[in-house]
C-alpha cells in the first residue's frame, strides 16, 4: 500500500504497539502527523572547530585522531567504561564512554574521525562524555544541522527522525501550499514544500530561519483567519434585539452610582444588544473595576426585554456570590433569578430546569452545570460568561448553543497585552473597565521574610482590631503535598488549625479549599462576607472574583510559589472599600529573580504592567493555555516573540478578507480547507 498522509504509523518499519502509543502521545497517529512535528531544536554539526579555540560548555564537533589506545574498564553498578585521548594539531581532548564498551573496537588508531558533544574543562584537561562520533573520510552528521525532536519514553531522536524523514520524502509536495501567491510574495515568505524539507533538514541556519518564519507567520494566519470567519458566519445569523430597559432606569437599582468607564461600557453593550447583529463582546477590567454591575446590566435588559439570560462562572463560590448580588440588584425590579450548580439535589435541579424550560426563570447564575444535557431554555437570548480565562472558547459556544444565536458578554479581569488580546479574543470587540469605584485607595503591598511573623501576626490583630477581616492563602492542602519539596510550604489544614489553637484563640478563623463540599464552602464563605470570620484560611479558591469588602489584608504564604497574574488576582480579593488594604508577600526565597519578580508587584498595581512583566519573565503559555482550548495549536509561532510576526499575519489575513471575505474564490479553496480542519471542534460554526 502506498504510504499517504492518513496512514497509520503502525504500518512505518519498527512501529509497534509500544512506539505506537509512544507516538500518540506526541499527537502523531498518522504518517501526516510528522509534518508538524516539529523539530525543538537543532544541533550544530557544520562548523569544526581547532580544539584549541573550541568554546567550553557548548555542544561543539572536533576532529582528532587517538594519540593512545582507549582502554576499556568496569566500574561500579556493573557498568563499563571506555577512556582515550584524542587530539588534532593544536590541543587534546580526554573522552569517556560509558556503557559503550564496542566503541574501543570503533576507533582505529591511525584513523581520524569527527566527535560532537560538550566540550568541559576539568584540571586543566579538555573532557567530552559520550560524544556522537563518526569517521572523519566519510561524515553523515557532520555538516548538517541535526533535528532534535520532541520525545516520549520509548522513542529515541534516531528514529523519529527517519520515520519524519519518510514523511517529508513522501508528502512534501507543491499541493500542501495554502498560502495564497499574493501572500507568499508581498511578505516574502518561503513556498510551503521547500519550508517543510527545510524546517525537517535545514541547509543552513538562514534557511532554517526563513521556513521557521513561514510556519509560524501561516499559523498566526490561519488563527486570524478562522476567527474572522467564525465572526463573520456568527454576524450573519439574527439574533434576538433587545432594546426594552432603559441604562437610566438600571441605574437606579444600585446602590451606587456607576463609574464613567462603568456607564461607557454599558452604553456600549445597550447598542450592542439592541441590534440584531448579536452582540459579541468582552469586558476587561482589573480586579474590582465592577465588572459584575455591566453582566447585571445585560441581565436585566434581557428580562425587560422577554427573554432569558444566563451567566456562567468558574467555581461555585463565584456562582453563589453573582447569584446574591444578582437577586439584591434585580429581584426588587420584579426579575426572577436562580442558582444552578452541580451540588444542588436532584429534586432542585430538577425544579430549577423545569423553570429555565417554561421561562419562568428569567435570570440564571451557575458553573458549567448550567452546560450539561438536560438543561434547556425557553428563549436564551443572553449568555455571559465571567472570568473567561477559566473557559475555553470551546465552553463559551457551548453555552451560547443552548440559545438561538444569543448576545454574548465575556469577562475577564486578566489584563492580557494588547497583542495577544488581538489572538485570544479575535472574534470579539472589547471594552475596557478603565476606572476603579471612586474612594478606593491603592492596595499597600509588602515582602517580608519568615522572620517578620511575629509583627506580622501583630498587623493582622490590627486589622481585626479596627474591625476588618484577613484573608490568608496558601499554595498546598494536604499534610501530604506540604511536605513534598519545601518544607516550610504551608498546609492549610495544620496551618489553620496552628493558628486558631496557638496564635488567635481569642478570633473566629476558618478554612476553605477546593476539596470541601460545595455545601461547606458555601457556609465559610457565607460567615466569611458576613463578618462573622476574622481570618479565612484558604488555598486559591479564592483567586477569582471574591467580593468581601471589609477585608483589608491579604496574607499570601509561599509567595515565590506563583505566577504574577495570579498574585495580582488575589491581591484584588482587599482594597474594595473605602478604607487603606494591604497585602503580604510571604517568602523565604532568596533567588534574586523571584525576589524581583515578587517586588514589581510591591511597585505596581496596575494590572496591565504586571501582566505584561508576567509575559516577560514567563512567557505566554499561562496566558494562553487554557484559554486557548478550542482553537488550534501554535506549534512553531511564540506568541511571547513573534509579535511583528503576528501583526503582520493580522494584516495580510484582514487584506485577504477585503478581497475575498468569505474565501469564496476558487484559488482560496486549499486554504478554506484547511481552516476547517484546524477549527474542526468549531466547523458547525463555518457556513
Ligand atoms: P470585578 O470587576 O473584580 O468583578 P466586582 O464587580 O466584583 O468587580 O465589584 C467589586 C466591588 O465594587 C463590589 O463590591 C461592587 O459592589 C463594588 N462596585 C462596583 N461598582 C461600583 C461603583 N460604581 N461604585 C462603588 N462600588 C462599586
Ligand atoms: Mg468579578
């Protein structure tokens, strides 16, 4: 049988159940798989270097001959070990071999070969372990640029190699181009055959380049492309104006006035909602900007207009606190809401889908429950989704194909760097919360070290004193996962249990975390945003949204153990009221990068800078993972780097779009056939 793109890997020489499953779980299944992926990198095997001007600690090829027999011993743990010398004109090299006793037969004195490996100093003497090595009259490596492919157990570069040498031999082919030719030629961009052959076997270093910035610049392409279309089929589908509730009249059912950002956005999500062009947009805005009052909005709008609406959060603790404010903003305008989570019973689950199916729920709150089968609405005309970063977009259509084409709201309080936004979010427009609730004042950050607990505690009683409350988060749960590594990481259990007994018996502490039942949770939770607690002890349950603002302190224990973004979002639990809030970086780490990292966010608290620093010392993939679900895979592209890359495929996509807006043109055929197997979890969604 000839080898195609759909062929089975098993039917490649020296596949077998083992390599197989091995090669699955690289994500290749079919010979085609091999195509893209792609090398990590590449070892240097075109410059031989004299060994005398040879750079140290690098992987580096030499050529030598022996200038003594190598001698072959055994060492302890049964292993055998291979020594010799060699050298070229200018200096020496001292080898050692372990396990590779045949290679003392390899070397034939008198004959030179090439030797690639890292090359140390040690005494004085240069030293390579286990180098690669080859015959110096008759190179195969040498001269090449030697793909390093990713790998699982039970693979060895070796081989992967030739099997993605088969593939490329077999299926490069000027067909696999989807790039249109006006593409290719105003961003001088490299023909689709000639960049796989390279980025497999790269000639050179330049070439490698140039099919590495094909490949990424097609993919970041691609991406915007197939968002584009997703928008655009969405745009073309009525979806339901609802133009009934006046912004004015919303307004007088807070209990606060809105922020001009506050009303901006509303204003903007009004227009939205009353067009029949459904509404597609996503709400940024740093934690505590009130982002919850523009979802309330919407909400009610979509009551007053006769239809139903429906708001999704991450975790049951936000769906409970959403479901409280909800009804305090909306039930006094006459608007029913519900809960829907998965720890109600059966016979309220039932009730409440019972409720959705005739209507007679206007407004619903819940966490994923509200994506299972079963749940159905009468006239879903409204699906908001809070703290997006939580969902992939992937869930957010799920919600949203519970109703006809319905309006939809995304929140998000990760402030992610205008670049990346534009990948992330391509198929919605954005509006930016901009401006915190007046009165509030900066959160007061500080670092501290284990030897500040004492005045530490003390702070805390303060606060308490003054008749606030204290949040203290800690990264580990069980007594078990405290003590793997560190040994100072915080357990919350004995943590908790330390200092209600020991440090605060005379104040009400309590304790959260992600393996109470939900029922429980909701009761610390409760007695927490009640006053009833002065210290909730609790692990990053708590990260997203949390509203309780008489808290004004936040104890993060273990600091160095996360991200910026998350600190930030935890920060943003205190500084919710009028008065002055702190936050307490607690950390032992004394690795000058954490301790500068941890410091930006003493420096700042502006969401936006830290999430960029946050980009920058650790790249997107936090960013972009989870969010990302749904979409297709970035294997060459580096959202982190590739920005001119990026803005330049935006471009070339939306010139092509102009053109040809639905690639209906025949010459665009490959390309829309691509885009529907890259976006084939979204293809429904392609007209
Ligand atoms: P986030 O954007 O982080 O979701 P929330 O919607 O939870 O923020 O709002 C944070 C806090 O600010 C809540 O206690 C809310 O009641 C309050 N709030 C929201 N808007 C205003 C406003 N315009 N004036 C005063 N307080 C406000
Ligand atoms: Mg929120």
């Amino acid at each position: 049988m000839p080898l195609a793109y759909d062929t089975p890997v098993t039917e490649l020489p020296g596949v077998g159940p083992v390599k197989e499953k091995a090669l699955a779980k690289l994500g290749v299944t079919r010979l085609g798989d091999f195509l893209t992926l792609y090398p990590r990198r590449y070892e240097d095997h075109t410059t031989l270097y004299p060994i005398s001007s040879a750079p140290i600690g690098v992987n580096v090829c030499v050529r030598g001959y022996l200038t003594k027999p190598a001698t072959l011993s055994r060492i302890p743990g049964g292993r055998q070990m291979v020594r010799c010398t060699i050298a070229d004109d200018t200096a020496a090299i001292d080898l050692t071999f372990f396990n590779r006793p045949y290679v003392r037969n390899q070397l034939e004195w008198g004959r030179s070969y090439i030797f690639f490996g890292k090359l140390d100093l040690s005494r004085g003497r240069r030293t390579m372990v286990n180098p690669q090595l080859e015959p110096a009259d008759a190179p195969k490596l040498f001269g090449s640029l030697m793909p390093c492919y990713p790998l699982s157990a039970g693979l060895n570069n070796a081989q992967v190699a030739a099997w993605a040498q088969t593939a490329v031999n077999t299926l490069a082919a000027p067909e696999m181009e989807t790039l249109p030719p006006q593409v290719l030629t105003a961003h001088g961009l490299r023909d689709a055959e000639w960049c796989c052959r390279q980025i497999h076997r790269p000639d050179s270093f330049d070439h490698l380049q140039a099919a590495r910035d094909r490949l990424a610049f097609e993919e970041l392409f691609h991406l915007t492309l197939g968002l584009s279309l997703l928008r655009r089929s969405r745009e073309q589908t009525p979806g339901t104006p609802l133009t009934a509730g006046d912004p004015a009249d919303f307004s007088a059912l807070l209990p606060f006035a809105l922020t001009g950002a506050q009303n901006r956005v509303i204003g903007q999500c009004a227009a939205d909602l009353s067009g029949t062009v459904p509404m597609n947009r996503l709400v940024q805005g740093d934690v505590g900007s009130g982002k919850t009052a523009v979802a309330a909005f919407c909400l009610w709008r979509c009551a007053k207009s006769g239809a139903q609406g429906a708001m999704m959060a991450p975790t049951e603790l936000l769906a409970q606190q959403h479901y409280r404010t909800l009804r305090a903003m909306l039930e006094p305008a006459g608007v029913t809401v519900a809960l829907l989570t998965g720890s109600l019973t059966p016979a309220e689950k039932k009730a409440i889908r019972a409720g959705l199916a005739e209507g007679e729920i206007q407004v619903v709150v819940g966490t994923h429950a509200l994506l299972s089968h079963g749940v159905d609405f009468h006239d879903l005309a409204l699906a908001v989704v809070d703290e997006q970063h939580r969902f992939g977009v992937d869930q957010r259509s799920a919600l949203a194909a519970k109703g006809r084409c319905p309006h939809i709201l995304v929140l998000s309080a990760t402030p992610i760097p205008r670049t990346l936004a534009l990948i992330v979010y391509g198929d919605l427009d954005v509006s930016v919360l901009d401006e915190l609730p007046p009165g509030r004042k900066p959160v007061e950050t500080f670092l501290v070290s284990e030897s500040k607990r004492q005045r530490l505690y003390a702070f805390m009683d303060k606060q308490i004193v003054e008749g606030h409350q204290v949040y203290i988060v800690c990264p580990a749960v069980e007594e078990s996962d405290a003590q793997e590594g560190d040994p100072t990481l915080k357990s919350v259990k004995a943590y908790a249990d330390h200092l209600a007994k020991t440090v605060f018996p005379h104040r009400a502490v309590a304790l959260v975390h992600g393996k109470l039942r939900p029922k429980e949770k909701e009761a610390a939770m409760a007695s927490f945003a009640a006053g009833k607690t002065d210290i909730l002890v609790s692990t990053t349950v708590i990260e997203v949204g949390v509203d309780v603002p008489n808290a004004s302190l936040m104890v993060i224990e273990n600091a160095d153990r996360f991200g910026l973004s998350q600190l930030h979002q935890l920060r943003g639990r205190v500084g919710r009221g009028a008065w002055q809030s702190y936050c307490v970086l607690v950390s032992n780490n004394k690795n000058p990068d954490t301790r500068a990292r941890l410091k930006t966010l003493c420096a700042t608290t502006d969401g936006f800078q830290i999430a960029q620093a946050d980009l920058e010392q650790r790249g997107p993939g936090d960013f972009f993972g989870a969010r990302q679900h749904g979409l297709p895979q970035l294997h060459v592209a580096d959202l982190g780097v590739d920005v001119r890359l990026l803005s330049r495929a935006q471009t070339a996509a939306q010139e092509l779009l102009a053109q040809d807006p639905g690639l209906e043109q025949p010459e665009h055929a490959p390309l829309k056939h691509r885009l529907r197997q890259l976006f084939a979890q979204n293809a429904h969604m392609f007209n």
